[in-house]
C-alpha cells in the first residue's frame, strides 16, 4: 500500500530521512503503542508519535488533570481541570491520522497484559516505581518491547528492553529490584517542566527508531539537566532475576509479592 | 593488609583486596536497599554484589532508581 499524496506531504520530513523513507513511515502508520500514564512523559509522547504518524495510540491513566501538572503537561489547560487526562488527550490528539483510544484505569498485575496485549511497543511513562514494576512484569509476560523513562528533579532515566531482540539485557527488575526503596516522584518533589520534555523527547525518539527497526537496545542513559551531562551505561541481565530469568513460577511469585506489598 | 584502590562516584577509597562490591558498599556505609551500581560502564546486577570483588581501579558508580514522570 502506497502512501497517498496528504500523508507523502505532511510527513515529507520523515520520509526524506532514509532511515526513515516510504517504507518505515508505512511501519509507523501499521504500529500500536500503548502509553503508561499520560502525565509530563506520556502527554508528551502521545503528541509526537500521534504527530510522526503512528497509526494506534492507546492512553492509559486514571488520573485527571490537575492545576499543579500545567508546568509540565501542556497538552492539558486551565479548563481541564478535574478532567481525566486519558479522555482530554485523546480528544486533542484523536484530530489527526491516529486512532486513539483511552483507558480511564490505572494499570495494576490484574489488568496489566488485557492493557499491553494489542500493543507492539509499549510506553512506560508512568510516575511511581509500583506501576512500573507492573508494566515490565506484563511485557515480560507478553514479551512486548518496551522503552521506560523516568524524571525527577534534575535527574533523568531512559531504556529499552526487548526479551526477544536482546534477551541478555534483561529486564527492568534485573537493573531495579522491586524490593528497592525510592523515596521521590514529581508529586513529592520537584521538577521543570522541559526536564521531564527531555526525557519525554528522547522517549519518543528511541520509541520511533524501535518502531522503524534502527538500534537503540542496550543502553541505560542517565541525564544530568544540571550539568547537560548524559551518561550511556551497558544494560546486564540478572541471571537471578524473579521476574525475567526464569520460569513461570518465578513471575508469578513476584505478582503475588507484589498484590500483597498492595493490601499491607 | 594488601589494598587496593578504587573509584566510586568519583572520589579515590582504599579497600583491601579480595573485598565483595557488598562488603566495599557497606564499609562507605551506602544504604544497599536504595542504589543500583555500574562498573566501568556496565551495570552489575544486584544479585551478584556479594560474590563480585572489587578490583584495582574499578570506577564504580552508584545512584538511585529515578521513578517520576
């Protein structure tokens, strides 16, 4: 299937790259991404890759905008508040090419694989280590690429993990152990809003080229938005990890590990 | 004591030899249940810091995960 003339203009900038070209904005177009949390990360992302032509965007967050988020989530205004973010950035984004879906609920163990299932990359830019830890459990399950990004006052993570592609870098258990104690998220402390764009932006980039097939396994970056310094770091898989390295048993133990940290 | 020097976060510490990245973390008294730790360039997985020994100017660095968004 060709592109028709419309799309050929409006992603004439895409297409001239040849990492990019005809065929890959035609992957772009047949791609789903599933989106974590639709705060600072997620509304940013949802705009550039419903923007870069992606063709299925499900939005997955159950909270609703607030007067504080407006810093850093300006697909969201004033007269948002108290609306769920899902819905108002599905609304704004589902304008274009892209279908969006929303899913006003917030993603645990028991609905995480039912959320990701359909989805070929999936987002996690979600704003606590429990949500996290529920996505990779569910893409290790459905082995479903993954790319997490995180922001916390001047510090920023970025990665991917593909059990399939590059199972030797594990998963994000092997690098951050659930029983880790973390004690900050943007809700607890600060941040600016272009740091959390940084890392939103550099989300999305590395979801585009995971998308079109371009290297960008392997690597944990850590950005600095004091310094400007990125520190590029080679992602290990640990071979005694409870979610990723061995059976079926294993994931299942640390699913009810973690329903029961839930309940206490 | 035979001891060797290593790098951790930047700053220059003497451990001795045959010490375990765990043993190494413990005597700076870094908090274990907190930090995921990277060896020259290449992250080591938490399960193994207790049979890993440091080695002549390893550069080590540690921090913490980053959950916000």
């Amino acid at each position: 299937m060709a592109l028709d003339d419309k799309a050929f203009i409006q992603y004439s900038r895409q297409i001239m790259l040849p990492e990019v070209g005809e065929q890959g904005q035609q992957k772009l177009m047949q791609a789903s991404v599933a989106i974590v949390g639709v705060g600072g990360l997620g509304q940013l992302c949802a705009q550039y890759l419903s923007a870069a032509g992606v063709g299925r965007l499900t939005l997955i967050d159950d909270d609703r905008v607030e007067l504080s988020n407006l810093p850093r989530q300006m697909l969201f205004g004033q007269a948002d508040c108290g609306q769920y973010k899902a819905s108002v950035a599905a609304g704004r984004l589902k304008t274009g090419d892209c279908q969006v879906r929303e899913k006003r609920v917030r993603l645990d163990d028991s609905n995480a694989q039912a959320l990701l299932f359909n989805a070929d990359l999936v987002l996690d830019c979600s704003d606590n280590f429990a949500t996290r830890h529920s996505v990779n459990r569910a893409c290790v399950a459905l082995k479903k690429r993954h790319v997490v990004a995180s922001a916390a006052q001047f510090s920023g993570q970025l990665m991917a993990f593909d059990l399939n592609e590059a199972p030797q870098l594990g998963c994000y258990h092997c690098l951050f152990p659930q029983e880790l104690k973390v004690s900050e998220s943007c809700s607890t402390i600060g941040v600016l809003g272009p740091m959390v764009g940084c890392m939103a932006s550099m989300q999305s980039l590395l979801a585009i080229k995971l998308l079109l097939g371009l290297p960008g396994l392997g690597l944990l970056n850590r950005f600095d938005g004091l310094t400007g310094e990125m520190q590029r770091l080679k992602l290990r898989r640990d071979p005694d990890c409870a979610v990723c390295s061995a059976k079926e048993t294993a994931v299942e133990v640390a699913q009810e590990t973690a329903s029961g940290d839930k309940n206490e | 004591m035979n001891e060797i020097s290593i790098s951790l976060n930047g700053q220059l510490i003497q451990v001795p030899v045959s010490t375990s990245l765990e043993a190494m973390l413990e005597a700076q008294a870094v908090a274990l249940d907190s930090i995921a730790l990277v060896r020259g360039g290449e992250v080591v997985p938490k399960s193994t810091w207790s049979e890993v020994e440091c080695q002549a100017d390893d550069v080590i660095e540690i921090f913490g995960v980053v959950a916000g968004g």
